[in-house]
C-alpha cells in the first residue's frame, strides 16, 4: 500500500469516528428523534414541574410516545403549562392523567401519560385535566428532617 492509500483510509476512519459522535451527540440530547412524522399536540397544567425540561421524552407503559416542546406560567393560576407533542399513532382517552416522573433516583425527568378508559379521545389541543406534580427531592429531605426534629410521638400502648 501507498502512502497516499493509508493517508486515504486513515482520513476515512476517522470521519466515521466524527460521525460516530454526533449521533452519540444527538441521542444523549434526546434530539435523535425530530422529525419522525405527524404529531397532535397537547398540554397539561402541573402546580410544580420540578427539573422538567423541554425536549423532555412523554412516556406511556416505558415508550417514548412524545416529546415536551414548550413550559410556560400561566398568569392567572400560576401553575407551570407543559405543552407536548405526541405521535398521532397514539391516541389517549379523555380522561388520562399527566404525571412528572423521574427516570431512577436521581435520574431526568419526563412526562409519564396514564391513558383512563373514556370512549372518546384527547384531540390535538386538548389540556390533559388530570395531573400530578413532581415529586422535589429537596422537599422531601425537609419533611424528613422537620419530622425527625419534633421528636418521636407519644405512643399509649408503649409503657415508661
């Protein structure tokens, strides 16, 4: 082999390498799925998001069925909205429920969509009326201590 044929594959090699990366790149960022075909959309109103982020994956039964695209505040409620675009191929009864859900321990947040058992659908637009907040760790850390720090409960049935 020629020197010019090792410079020729080496370079090859390494633009696969560069290829390699940005669709590690992309699928890290949760961005390997834009553009997979046609999306309604719908929103749900949570009193507390938490670390929700958009781009976030919603998830039905552990499949990505959609992505968050928009978190705004409403004026009026102050409530955090959450709007969602979910893959026209899944349809969800009127009356599931949202929840913010945390991927392990300490893991990202998403959109967990419980589907309830309405005949009729959500339709694109729709505001999902059922929904459960995310659960801050912070918070319950402070539970936690507040409630050790007022001391044990008398108990009756324990004798002195």
């Amino acid at each position: 082999m020629g020197k010019k044929t090792i410079e020729t594959l080496v370079g090859v090699f390494v633009l696969l390498g560069l290829v390699g990366l940005v669709f590690l790149a992309l699928q890290a960022a949760n961005l390997g799925s834009v553009g997979r075909g046609d999306t309604y959309t719908l929103k749900a109103n949570f009193d507390n998001i938490g670390g929700l982020k958009v781009r976030a994956p919603v998830r039905t039964a552990g499949v990505t069925v959609g992505r968050v695209t928009d978190i705004d505040l409403d004026g009026k409620t102050y409530q955090g909205v959450v709007t969602m675009e979910v893959a026209r191929s899944y349809r969800f009864p009127k009356d599931s429920a949202a929840k913010i859900l945390t991927a392990g321990l300490l893991g990202d947040q998403y959109v967990g969509l419980d589907p309830g058992g309405d005949d009729a659908n959500l339709a694109a637009g729709d505001t999902v009326a059922q929904t459960q907040s995310a659960v801050v760790l912070e918070n319950l850390i402070g539970q936690f201590l507040s409630s050790k720090a007022e001391g044990p409960a008398a108990d009756p049935g324990v004798a002195k």
